[in-house]
C-alpha cells in the first residue's frame, strides 16, 4: 500500500514516537517499541479525534495521525486490489504474454476488463503484462513497446531476489527499449512487478 508517516502512538502501557507503515500484508510501528500486525489479524480500525485506533488479535494500538487518520482506517479498512494497483480499468485493452497459465492473474484482469488477449499480434494496448523468468526474455520489450498506446504500460513481473533479474539489469534493458520505469508493485509471494512506459518526450514519435 505504501503509506508511511511519523507519529506518536499508543501500544498498551508504553507511548512514544516512531514511523508507521501501512504494508501489503501488514501494519508495522517501528519505534523504542515495534508492533507487527498483519491485516488478516485486523479486527476495526477506526478514527477518532485524529487517532487512528486499530483493535487486532492481540490488544489495541493508537496512532496519533492527526487529519491523515481516517485515510489511513479507510485503507485499512478497504485496501486496494492486486489489479487496482496494477491500473486495469474496466476500459483498459490488455495484453497478456508469458502469465496465460496463471489462472487467478487471469480470472482477475477478465473480472474487471473485456478487452484481453493473449497473445497475437494486435497493437495500441493500455496494458501489457509480460512474464520475464531468464534474462533472454527481455528480448521482447522493443517489440512490445511498439505494440502499447503512447500513454500505455508495460508490466515486468519477474521473480524476487534474483540478482540476474535485479531492478538494475531490467531498467538497463527497459532503457536500451526505449522505455523508462515508474512504478513497482508486489505480484504475489514470488513474484515482483515493475512498470515501464514510453518518455513524454517520445510519445508523439511512438504515435506516427
């Protein structure tokens, strides 16, 4: 989800300053005392008088959040989905190349949009979804460059912690393509994404 922000907070008996963090998968507090709270755990989170109060399996905590509480209990409260972070919109044409036999990714991008295909040769795409499992693969991003619109995406889901895949060496050959990245986003337990589009600058170029 990505929220972080300094705050006093409330953690049974003890109270004091640290950083707050609103995960994926988790609340982290993380201060002279630290608390872990994994959302699944999560029983209310409520604002009340700018203090974010979150009931969990274990006890209570109360974060001092000021104006910024009832943002951070209504992301609590209704976190994003995997394809809303991933900007599928019910308009959006989506091509899909290498995750074809990834039947939830699948299911999920149907739900929300029509217009997806896998594979072909069809062009002006909003969305490509790329798997990239070896270097070799990234072979294809000049080709699939040319087939998104100039204000398109290119989504790069790789596996984590592989150095031969590292952020580096795909913003290198992201770069070589004619692309450039500006977003990363969690895949699934295994998996990374990272976003990659066409420069303002050569947009109007991508579109003669």
């Amino acid at each position: 989800m990505g929220r972080e922000a300094r705050c006093r907070a409330a953690l049974g008996a003890w109270a004091g300053e640290g950083k707050l963090l609103l995960e994926t998968d988790d609340l982290l507090f993380r201060g002279e005392s630290r608390l872990r709270v994994p959302l699944a755990e999560i029983r209310s989170a409520e604002a009340t008088d700018g203090w974010l109060i979150v009931t969990h399996r274990r006890g209570l905590a109360r974060f001092d959040l000021g104006p910024a509480a009832r943002r951070w209990a209504d992301a609590i409260n209704h976190p994003k989905t995997r394809i809303d972070k991933l900007g599928v919109k019910p308009s959006s044409r989506v091509l899909v190349v290498g995750l074809e036999n990834d039947t939830g990714f699948m299911d999920e991008v149907r739900a929300r949009t029509q217009d997806v295909t896998a594979g072909g040769r069809a062009r002006d795409h909003d969305l490509i979804f790329v798997s990239v499992e070896k270097v070799g693969d990234l072979k294809r991003l000049a080709a699939l460059r040319g087939r998104i619109r100039p204000a398109g995406a290119i989504w790069i889901v790789h596996p984590k912690g592989r150095p031969d895949l590292s952020h580096d060496v795909l913003v290198r050959a992201a770069k070589a393509a004619g692309l450039i990245d500006n977003k990363t986003a969690r895949f699934s337990a295994s998996h990374t994404c990272l976003r990659f589009v066409i420069p303002r600058g050569a947009r109007a170029t991508a579109s003669a």
